[in-house]
C-alpha cells in the first residue's frame, strides 16, 4: 500500500490556478498525474452543421492563448510544476490533439520527461467535418511518459492484458467520446463542459498505471472524471480546477461515487512476476508429486518424463528441469508449469502442475499471516 503525505488534500478539488496550487503541494508526494490542459484550438469564426444548427465548439477563455509561445509558456509552467510533485517512480499521462500535442511532446521532453508510449485514442463516434476541407479529426493522441528515465515505475501489464481477452494492451484505444447518460449537465440541462472525457478512457489509464491506495492527480480537472474513476478503482485523486462551476458539478460528482468493499479485494490482479518463487522440486519434497512418477507433455500428448528424486525430469537419456525438457520436445516457449501435467488420481483426469504449485502457495499464505491477524 502507498505510503500517503500527511499534508496531501485528499479526495479534494481544490479551486485555483494550477501552477499556483500545485507549488503547495508537497514534492515528491503523487503517483501519477493525467492531465488534459487546453488544447490551443485557434478557432477563428462560429461552425454550423448543415442542417444550421450552430456547433458548441470549445470558445472558452481558458482555451485562448494570444500566440504559440504564450502556450508553450504556459505548457513549460505546469509541466515543471506537476514534475516537482510527481514522485521519482510516477509516471504523467498527457492528453492531446494535433493542435497542441507535438507542442507538449516537445516540451516533456525537454524538461527530462521520458516517453514510454504515445496512445491513440480513436473515436468511434467522432464529430464529422462539417465543411468538408479536412479529414474528419477521428482521434486524439496521450503521451505517457515518467518522471526519471529508468527509473521503477507502475505498469500493470497484466491487468490491461486481461482487459484486452488475455492479449497483450495495443496502443490503439476504440473508445465513443462522452455522450448520452454519462455526459454531465448544468443547471439548465446543457452539457456541463466541451471537452469531458469517456469513463472508459480514464479507466484504462488509471487501472494500468497506478495501484490501490495510489494518489492521481488532475491539474485540469473539469468535470472530474479523473477522480469519479480514482475513487471507483480504490485510489485517492487531487483535482484542480480554475473554473468555479467546473469545480461544483465535480465535487458532486466525485462525491456520490460509492466505494464498494469486497473481500478479498478486487481490485488488484496480481503479477505473476512478483508471487512466491516455487522450485520444482518442492513439490516433491512435499509429496504432492512422488519419484519416479509419470508427467504428460500436454493434456492429451503422447510424450511422457519422469520425476527424479532431485526435481529434474528424465526424457529420452536426458535429464534437466521441466522447462529444458518441455524446450527439447517443443521448439519455442517452454514454461513447464503450463506444459507439463500429471494424473490426478481422484478424478483420473491430467491436471497441470501449476496446480500443485498453486496449492503450496496458498498453504504458505496461510501459514504467514501479519502480527494481529485471525
């Protein structure tokens, strides 16, 4: 679990310029940071579909700058500001389209920022191009990048490759943009901001790159869908929002989220990395496998090996572990837990060792418990 600063404003949005808010925030104190600043759109004039009915295009002060280099020196301001509180293993999240993204690229990268992957987020439904002089503007690019290149940092590889039917995450996403019941409204029953993001969009980068107990934070954090995730996945969010209204319609947001308790908790898919070493051999020490006993290469395969007392297999005059052997009768990936099986004498069915593996490692879970614990 992390470690949380004292003096962090917890589940709080907290009113201001972020630039300003963020150099009271103790250094070294988030986990990660998805920011989704102005884009800088430039529009000049009002848009009108062809059925003339006028387009809520985004025309808000915060969104005009009087030149590139006056957002350049406001992107270089609240970069610098969310490095100085991101800690050394955080990594920042940085949303964008072709209007401000290469602009913001350039920046974290001259701040020392390193880029670990540039995300596609293609729209299903995207706004048409209603003039018909460019392609329709189908996608818009994130940048995830860490603080300290090298350093540790969080990637739940294997959550995100469960998300994806047990292949592994690409980095195109197919997401709708934010419409329907989930788009929030005002008092006057009108959508509450321009540019809200998709629950779904902030779900797969928060659930990839944080843990449980995790601080995120959102410099801009309109309508807060960042912490309306944050807070359904079990982590702690810090939003800032220069827009008073933006703030109110969050701060009810985020607020009637329920966290709901499950035990044990659901919210973290383990790394099989990081479990409990168990040798081979162990499971013949503890008798769950005996020598000289028969392992099956594949559930119906033909080619058989036999235990050794010392927890290596025999196969054709050869001897070695259940990965060599599974590597000599198989060119390719040879994890011997989930090639070899053996013959469960209960059900007479051939079960994969990875379950007596398995089996040990509860028993060890059980065995070690905390001071205090039932």
């Amino acid at each position: 679990m992390t470690k949380l600063d004292p003096s962090l404003p917890l589940d709080q949005v907290l009113v201001g310029d972020c630039r300003q808010i963020l150099a009271d925030l103790p250094e070294d104190s988030v986990d990660l940071i998805f920011a989704d600043p102005p884009y800088n759109l430039q529009l000049e004039g009002e848009l009108w579909r062809p059925n003339l009915t006028k387009v809520d295009a985004v025309d808000d002060d915060w969104d005009q700058f009087e030149s590139f280099n006056q957002y350049d020196q406001f992107t270089r301001e609240w970069l610098t500001a969310c490095r100085r509180v991101l800690k050394p293993t955080g990594t920042l999240w940085v949303i964008g389209s072709y209007h401000n993204i290469y602009r913001v690229g350039k920046i974290l990268q001259d701040l020392k920022f390193w880029v670990l992957n540039d995300v596609v987020w293609v729209k299903a439904n995207p706004m048409p191009n209603f003039r018909g002089v460019r392609y329709t503007n189908a996608h818009e690019t994130l940048l995830w990048v860490q603080k300290e290149k090298g350093a540790k940092y969080t990637f739940n590889y294997h959550a995100m490759k469960g998300l994806n039917d047990d292949l592994q995450m690409r980095s195109d996403w197919y997401f709708p943009i934010c419409t329907g019941g989930e788009r929030l409204k005002d008092e006057d029953g009108e959508k509450a901001h321009p540019t809200q993001k998709p629950e779904a969009l902030l779900y797969r980068v928060i659930l990839s790159s944080s843990n449980v107990g995790d601080v995120v934070l959102d410099p801009f954090f309109g309508t807060g869908t960042t912490g309306a995730v944050a807070r359904k996945l079990h982590r702690h969010f810090i939003g800032i929002e220069v827009d008073e209204k933006y703030a109110r319609l969050a701060s009810q947001r985020v607020h009637d989220v329920v966290q709901l308790e499950f035990d044990p908790p659901i919210y973290v898919t383990p790394n099989p990395r990081h479990r409990q070493r168990i040798p081979f051999g162990r499971l013949v020490e503890d008798g769950l496998l005996q020598p000289g006993q028969i392992l099956y290469y594949g559930q119906s395969g033909e080619e058989t090996a036999q235990v050794l007392a010392d927890g290596q297999l025999a196969f054709n005059g050869h001897r070695g572990s259940i990965h060599k052997i599974a590597k000599e009768i198989r060119s390719g990936p040879g994890n011997g837990w989930k090639l070899w099986y053996y013959l469960d004498e209960e059900t007479q069915e051939r079960k994969p060792i990875d379950v007596l593996r398995e089996r040990i490692r509860q028993q060890t879970s059980q065995e070690i418990k905390p001071a205090g614990a039932a």
